[in-house]
C-alpha cells in the first residue's frame, strides 16, 4: 500500500467512525474562532471554551477587544496559562484585524501570520474552518498519528504539513484533522493507545506502544 493510499483509507475509516468533523473549541465568529485558537496554546479546549465566553461578552468584536486594557483581558484569560503572552497577544491581533484588515479577519496563512502570536497550526485552522479552503492542522495528535500510521516521518509541524498535503485529497484535508484529533484523544493517545479493535489497523505500521511511549514494530 502506497503511502497516498494508506492516507486516503484513513480518511475514509475516520469519516465513518467520525461523521461530523468540528473544531472542539466554541466560537461564533471568525475574529472568536483565531482567539479561542490562541488561547489553546498548551491549554485544553475545554478550559479555553470556559473561559471564552466571558472573554466575547465584554469584548464582542474587533474594536471592544482592540480597545481593551491588556491586563484585564490577563486577568480574564489567566487559567488558561502564558496569560501575559496570550492577553497582549489576543489585543494586538484585534488591533491589526481592525486597523489593518478593515475588521475582517484574512484568509491566507500568510497574512493570518502576520498577526500577534499566530503560527501555520492557527493560519490553517482558520482558513480551513472559516473560508472552506483545503488545510492541514498539524497539531501534536496529527504529528503523532500521521507518523504511527506511516504517512511522514518527519516531527516539525511545517515538513508534516507539507508532506500531507501530497498525500490528502485538498476537500477532505481540514476534516481529517479535525477527525484525527478526536481519534487521538478517543483512541490513539500518546502512552497508552488502544490498539485493539483500533479502526485503522490494517494501515497502521506501529503494534504498539512500549512503557514510556516509544514506538516498536
């Protein structure tokens, strides 16, 4: 089985296992959807989506959040962790969307990288789950899954993602991604996976995982 192969039977045994792919993190705007992703930041969704709400109901759009005292956004956002860095952050891309972009929130990585604190994992998401557009989320699960299942070998987040973009077909990337992180979490954790019965074995190249979480064949 080729490696395009493996790739496109994993995207269909996940979309059976998972029929509705969606970003866990709540947002009902795009400027809200590249916040939450901000604060995700070695936080869990479900802490960002906690504290969100409070975040969005004093500050609901670009020009309230570009507004906004840094401190009280640190002080709203604190349980989420690098509250400092997060807060200046979230107030410097309202400021950028607002001034630089007329209060929408672009579409291409490369302008989405421009702003405060925004890496490719937030650019793609962004692209992916606002304007439709063929993305690749390489969070800490895709990285990890991708390589179990022999899809790259590589472990930085840019050589993945660019080395999935060959082997996903473009309409099924950004789902796949978002499908990968709930099987991660479901199934293929980091320790402990739960390979038997797994959904992809037949495409998966790993028998499990020794103490500690290496990977043996």
């Amino acid at each position: 089985m080729t490696k395009r192969e493996r790739a496109v039977q994993a995207v269909e045994r996940l979309k059976a296992l998972y029929p509705q792919a969606k970003c866990s993190l709540e947002a009902f705007t795009p400027l809200q959807l590249l916040i939450a992703t901000r604060l995700s930041a070695q936080c869990t969704d479900a802490r960002v989506n906690l504290v969100t709400p409070v975040l969005f109901k004093r500050y609901p759009d670009a020009e309230a959040l570009a507004n906004a005292a840094v401190e009280d956004v640190s002080e709203i956002i604190k349980s989420c962790g690098l509250y400092k860095t997060k807060a200046k952050d979230i107030v410097g891309i309202a400021r950028m969307v607002r001034d630089v972009y007329g209060g929408t929130v672009p579409d291409t990585v490369e302008e989405l990288t421009r702003l405060p604190g925004v890496g490719r994992k937030t650019a793609n998401l962004i692209c992916g789950d606002v304007y439709g557009k063929p993305a690749v989320v390489t969070d800490t699960h895709l990285i990890r899954i991708a390589g179990r299942i022999g899809l790259t070998a590589a472990k930085d987040p840019y050589k993945v993602e660019m080395e999935l973009k060959k082997l996903l077909p473009p309409e099924e990337s950004n789902d796949f991604c978002h499908r990968v992180v709930q099987f991660g979490r479901d199934v293929c954790n980091a320790r402990k996976p739960a390979c038997e019965g797994c959904p992809l074995t037949g495409i998966c190249l790993q028998k499990g995982v020794k103490t500690g979480g290496s990977l043996h064949k």
